[in-house]
C-alpha cells in the first residue's frame, strides 16, 4: 500500500509540474541545404555573397496558401532605420502546407530580419529571425 501511495504522489506531482505547450512557427538558418542531416546545424551568421538556406516551419495550416516573405535591413538609412531589403510572394503546394525552405544570396554586409506575414491576415507577423551577413 505505501508503494503505491508513493506511485501515485510521484504521478500526480509529474503531471502538475510539467509544462506544455504548443508548438511555435520558426525559421532556420543553414549554411548547407537542408536535409534530415543537416537540420540541427542552425547558423545565423553568413559570409557576404554565400547561400543562406533556410526553413520556415508553421504548425498552424494558412488556409488561402499563399505567403509573403519579407527580408529587412536593420541599421540601414531607410525609415526609422530599416529598409525593406526582399519581399517575395510564396505559393505553397499541397506538401508544403506546414513548412517551405529555400535559399537566398545577400551581397551587402549587415544584421537582418526575415518575416513570414499570411495572405489572410497580412498585419500579423507569423513568424520571424534574425542574422547577420559579414
């Protein structure tokens, strides 16, 4: 009886000090295309002129399946001091619903920040990251 008394404490006292949560949209940075290997290697600082893969992961379905990418400059003369560096309109295919990866190539040194907005509700970042191009 006293091992099971103590079974179930240690039950109970699992389960209430345990935190869940759910899953959060994020984007990772690589140096190399992203595979099932290469996917532990985040990276967020790149060379000028080098490839810069990334991956978008969304838990939540955007529903009207399209996206919009948008690269920002920070420190730079635009307003406020930001400048919009890349914008980019992204269709995603039936696989793609929960994710999309691509690469792009950043010729100007400087810190930068990569947003994911929705089609559906274009005001409401989904996602962003941060790296720095020496």
């Amino acid at each position: 009886m006293k091992k099971f008394l103590v079974f179930l404490t240690m039950l109970f006292l699992m389960f209430s000090t345990s935190a869940c949560t759910s899953e959060k949209p994020g984007i990772l940075f690589n140096k190399y295309p992203i595979t099932e290997d290469t996917v532990m290697g985040y990276e967020t600082v790149f060379g000028v002129g080098t490839r810069i893969y990334y991956l978008v992961l969304m838990p939540e379905k955007i529903h009207s399946r399209y996206a919009y990418l948008q690269i920002i400059k920070k420190g730079s003369a635009g307003r406020l001091g930001y400048k919009v560096y890349y914008g980019k309109n992204i269709r995603l295919k039936n696989e793609q619903i929960y994710y999309y990866d691509d690469y792009i190539v950043i010729n100007e040194p400087g810190n930068y920040v990569m947003q994911i907005f929705s089609k559906d509700n274009p005001q409401k970042v989904l996602t962003m990251g941060e790296f720095l191009v020496k």
